[in-house]
C-alpha cells in the first residue's frame, strides 16, 4: 500500500507494539517523512498506518521495529519469525539487552539480521524537533534551558558537562 505521507521514497518501517515507545518513535519517523507501519494487537493503532496483522506488517518492509515490552519481546518475534526473510533486519528497543538478545538469538538465529538496540530515555525523541532530552555523548548540541541527557550538568553559564569518566583514547 502506498503511503502519500512517505516523503523519503523509502519502504515502510514496521513497529510491532503501539505503547507509550512504539507511539512516539512512529510520530518521530512520520514528522521526519518516513512511512511507517504499525501493528499491536491490544492497542488503538490509527488507521492509516494500521496494519491488519504480522503478516501484512512485515509484507513490503526491510526495518521491523519490535517496541513491545521486554517480557513480550520472545512472543512477538516468534509470530514474525515464518513471516521474515533473509533480506530484512530486526531490532528491539527494550529497556533492557540480556533478555531481548537471548529471544533474538533463539528465535531468529542467524536466519535474519537482528540488533539489539536500547533506547536510553523513556521514549525516542529528536533534538532536530526541538525535543528536551539530549544524549550525554552530544555535547554541542543545545538544549536551551531544559534538562539535560544522563550523566550530564549545566554550569552557571549554560555550558554542558559531563560528570561521566572520559576514556583515553591513547595506550
């Protein structure tokens, strides 16, 4: 199904689970002109991105999403497991990588491309989009006067720090 909201002439990215995390990264992509489909069983998911079910979701994608939670995530990538192909990639955005790796490593083997990812906040967001969470590994970046990303302060002067330990890079 062609989507006139896809600006990047890109397949569609799939996102199984339309909770609180799975919402707010298909807006983020949606706002940066990326298609996206979505399928949850259990939630409300808006029909004009709404698949019908697992196997209309990963139909005509290469980017499957898997935004469940993490007790789900060994459920939800067994019912797409007949549904993959070789071609296509994988990845979780749990809270949490020993649980969601052992259920990719089990189910999905070497028989799809998989990542386990970790989102670092309580949802995804986007500094482009004038978001108030910025990552601790990007210094430069402004965040005009709201907090800051983990492990990081703000001097008296705006200037960002971080009170992480830096890792020499020589011997």
């Amino acid at each position: 199904m062609a989507d006139p909201t896809n600006r990047s002439g890109d397949t569609p990215i799939a996102i199984v689970g339309f909770g609180h995390f799975g919402r707010a990264l298909s807006e983020l992509m949606l706002n940066a002109g990326v298609a996206v489909r979505a399928w949850d069983p259990t939630a409300a998911v808006p029909s004009d991105i709404r698949a019908d079910s697992p196997d209309d979701l990963v139909a005509q994608v290469e980017v499957i999403v898997v935004a469940t939670p993490v007790g789900e995530i060994r459920s939800a990538i067994t019912t797409l497991k007949p549904l993959l192909s070789d071609h296509q990639l994988v990845l979780d955005v749990g809270s949490v990588k020993v649980g969601p790796i052992q259920a990719m490593t089990d189910v999905l083997g070497t028989d799809v491309e998989w990542v386990g990812t970790h989102p670092l906040s309580d949802r995804p967001t986007s500094p482009a989009a004038n978001d108030r969470f910025v990552p601790w590994s990007a210094p430069t970046l402004s965040t005009r006067g709201q907090p800051n990303g983990p492990g990081t302060s703000t001097n008296e002067s705006g200037a960002r720090s971080s009170n992480r330990q830096k890792r020499s890079t020589t011997g």
